[in-house]
C-alpha cells in the first residue's frame, strides 16, 4: 500500500530532513533575501531529479510527474523567509545570522516540503498526476511572496494546478497531531500609519495651539467605535492602535503625532467597507478639531479561506494518515498569512502541524526568541505532505 510505503519512508528519512533543517534554522535569511536558501532548494531538487524553475527572484517551482499527469495537477507549497529576531536558543544549529531567526517555522515548512518531494519522487510510480512543489520567498512582509509568485504565473502557467496545500507549525499542539479547519482561518491584514498636523506651542497656552496629542487620543477612542457600531458582530475583526509618537518634553505641545496600528477582519466585503469608514472617521475628527491629517491605509494580506470541499478531502487524508484520535479542529485566528492570496484564486487548504512538546518544554510560540520545535515533527511532517500530495484531488 502507498500509505504504508509513505510511512516507511518518512521513518527512513527522518534523520536526515532533520539535519536539513539544522542547515536552514542556522542560515535564515529575511524576506525577498532568501538567495542561499533558494540555491540550497535547488540543489535538493536537482539531487532527486525534479526539474525546477525559479520565481519573484529566489521562489524556486519543481514539477514532480507520475502516472497520467494530465489527470490531475496540485500545488504544495512552503514559505522560505526568516523574521528579524535574535536567537537565544542555546543549541548546535543556532542562528548564525545575528539579528536574524526562523521563529516563525519556515524552516520546518521548507524542510517538510523538501522531505515530501523525496518521498514523492521515489514513489511517482504509485499514484498519478502532476505535483507542483512552490518555495516561495516572504511571507514574512508585505507585498508577500506569495502575491509575486502569483503575478509571475504560478497559478496559471502549465501545467495549471487545480488546488493548493499548506501547512504550518502550531507550537500549542502536540508533536503527533494535525489539525484542520473549513472556509475562514485567518484574518486580513491592513497596515494603518496615520499623521496629525496642527500649529504647536507652549503646553501652558494651549488656546493658542492645535493640540494635536489631544486630537489623537480622540482620534484612537474614536476608531473603536468603527468595529463596535459598524460590523456584524458574529463576524472577528480588530483594530488595535499599536504606536504613538509625538512629543519631547512636558511644556511643548507638539506640531505632529503619528499613529500606527492594524486593522484585521475575516471578511473581505467588511473588510473595504471598514477602510472607507476608517478614512471618513479619521479626516473628519481631526479637521474638526482644527488639524490636518495624512492616512495611509497599506493594503497586506487577503483573509485564508479553506475550500470547504477540499478541507474536507484533506482532513480525511490526515486521519487516513493519523488516525481520528490524531486530528483536531484548527482554531479561528486573527492571525495573517500570505497563503490567503493563493486561496483566493484556487481551491485551497492550509493545515496545522503539531510541534510542541509539554514534557520537555517545548511550548514557546512563533515571533520569539526562543521558538523551537520537537523534531519529531518532521518525521510527520514530510510524511503527511507526502500523502496529501499523492492523493488529494
């Protein structure tokens, strides 16, 4: 049986997709500068002979044929980018790049991915089809790598794949679980950076300024009231103001403040809906008050929606592969993730790898200095990719 033959290979390899995650966690590299990871895939796939072209600079795409390739064509994908965090593992395969850490699991994604393309490759005789493996770069910062492979034809271009499938770490779930969730997943993602402009002034006379400090707190009161009033509350969204510059000394009222923050949703109608009562909220409040103001809304990622027919097809290859007792429900996450551009153009499925292991203390999550996996993960991880790719339609 093909599952059984997966099985046996994901054991066999195990160890040595391990060591190839050694060599990526140690040499990461920030978004859109991926150049030794993308030259380190492409010698993996050339060492198990799949033909590969390269992409948005260093995205690499191998096509892996087996029986009938025209039957069936999916897309496995993988995320290269590593984030700007120093790394305060004390272990062998450290960051070497000061500044510079896989904390978010690309390395795990991008090994799984290789892992299953070996396992793939050895089996190609076993099922059918056309497998289109994409390692894209940045995931990590907008635009997002995953738009630019798009633009650059890796949805359109023969052999065109009729569905996608992603996964990612999940360090709260336990090495040995999957987890799986139909239609939303993940939030959108908006970059808000607002500046108010007024005439500053002695903080003892502020009849004779614009007190822009004062505008702004209404301002960030005021921007609530977009979610609490306007959107269906059966429906997530955030906006959360996360930074305000403005000011140096206690008598001096300042000429500008800036505002950042993000705002998220999980549905895309609401989601412009919202951008518009943002700008109209903002430019009315603060002209009010006798200010000028400058908005810059940065369009980021698209919300992950889950192709309910094909989740469900997916999460049948996952307890197929697992067992039931091994395959929980994701949760909902306002979360981003750049996967979301894919999922909007085919079918898609994006899926949860357990990698966190209580009893030896490996809990710590994505985006921090201290993020690590139990390696046993990738034992699963190439094998379950594997399984999915042989076999999902």
């Amino acid at each position: 049986m093909l599952l059984q033959k997966i099985k046996a290979l994901a054991k066999q390899y195990a160890n040595e997709f391990i060591q190839v995650r050694h060599h990526i966690h140690a040499n990461p590299e920030l978004s859109y500068q991926e150049f030794e990871t993308s030259k380190f895939v492409q010698s993996k796939l050339a060492e198990f002979g799949i033909p590969f072209t390269i992409k948005a600079t260093t995205g690499v795409v191998g096509i892996l044929k087996g029986n009938n390739p025209e039957k069936r064509v999916i897309a496995l994908r993988a995320d290269m980018d590593a984030l700007p965090i120093q790394e305060e593992n004390d272990i062998p395969y450290k960051s070497t790049k000061p500044g510079i850490m896989h904390a978010c699991g690309h390395d795990v994604h991008t090994t799984c991915l290789l892992g299953a393309a070996k396992i793939l490759s050895e089996t190609k005789d076993d099922w059918e089809g056309t497998i289109k493996l994409i390692f894209q770069p940045g995931e990590e910062k907008n635009p997002g790598g995953a738009s630019l492979m798009i633009k650059e034809g890796v949805l359109q271009e023969d052999p065109k794949p009729q569905a996608i499938c992603a996964l990612h770490v999940n360090p709260q779930l336990e090495t040995g679980l999957l987890s799986f969730r139909s239609g939303k997943v993940m939030a959108s993602a908006d970059e808000l950076y607002i500046t108010i402009k007024g005439k500053g002034g002695h903080a003892a006379a502020p009849h004779l300024t614009t007190d822009t400090i004062l505008i702004a707190s209404h301002l960030i009161v005021s921007l609530q009231q977009i979610i609490s009033r306007n959107n269906n509350p059966f429906s997530p969204s955030v906006l959360s103001i996360s930074s305000i510059h403005g000011g140096f000394t206690t008598n001096v009222i300042p000429t500008e403040v800036k505002l950042m923050g993000t705002f998220r949703a999980m549905d895309e109608e609401w989601r412009f809906k919202a951008h518009e009562l943002i700008r109209k909220q903002t430019i009315g409040l603060v002209e009010s008050m006798g200010a000028e103001v400058d908005l810059h809304i940065d369009i980021g990622y698209p919300c992950v929606y889950n192709n309910e027919a094909l989740h469900e097809k997916a999460r049948k290859l996952g307890v197929d592969y697992m067992g039931a007792a091994n395959v929980q429900e994701t949760e909902m996450r306002m979360g981003a993730e750049d996967f979301g551009y894919y999922s909007q153009q085919i079918p898609g499925c994006f899926f949860r790898l357990g990698t966190a292991n209580k009893a030896k203390g490996i809990t710590s999550g994505v985006h921090t200095p201290v993020f690590n996996i139990d390696e046993s993960a990738i034992e699963t991880g190439i094998g379950i990719m594997a399984w999915m790719g042989a076999n999902i339609r």
